[in-house]
C-alpha cells in the first residue's frame, strides 16, 4: 500500500474514517479504516487494516486477516501516516501466514 504524502494518514479517508479506495490485488482486497476507539478501549483511536479474500464468482468474501494499530503516542494524538502503514504490514503478515497453515494443511 503506498502512503500519500498529501494526506494526513498517508491515505484518503471518507468522513467515517474508511478509505476512499481500498486496495485490490487479485482476490484480496485491503480496506483501512481509522476508528475513535480500539476495541473495549474508549477514546483510543486506532487503525485497522483488514485483508478481505472473495471467491472468484465474487459472491462470497471472508476476512483473511485485520490488525488494529492504536493511533495515540502517550497523552495525545494525531494523524500518523506511519500507523497505516504498520497496520497493512501486520495484517499482509497476518495473512501470508494464515495461508502458509492452510497450505500446509493439504499436506
């Protein structure tokens, strides 16, 4: 995922914190959202990075792996472009080894 030095998350982000265009390579797909909290944690943001995976009729998708990066640097915080990408890189982590277990799966 390149980071957009224009931007100050690095991406472009529709009003609810969703990127404007979420990456496609093949069947997956990379979406980022920048959220208000990080999951049973308030006024915490965070980034998350979801790798969504869509079967080649297109009618069924599943998540293959997420991360959530929180967005605060101690007492406060701000738009971090470096926080996007820490995300993708843990959630493409997350992925190829989910497929790495899977393959192995077959044997």
């Amino acid at each position: 995922m390149d980071i957009d030095p224009t931007q100050p998350w690095g991406i472009a982000l529709d009003y609810a914190g969703r990127a404007m265009k979420p990456v496609q390579e093949g069947p997956f797909t990379v979406d980022v959202a920048v959220q208000d909290s990080e999951p049973n944690r308030r006024n915490t943001p965070c980034v998350r990075a979801t790798i969504f995976v869509q079967t080649p009729d297109g009618e069924f998708s599943d998540t293959l792996a997420y991360a959530d990066v929180s967005a605060s640097m101690g007492t406060y915080w701000e738009p971090n472009p470096d926080k996007v990408k820490a995300a993708v890189e843990q959630a493409v982590a997350q992925a190829h080894a989910k497929l790495d277990w899977l393959a192995s799966l077959r044997g």
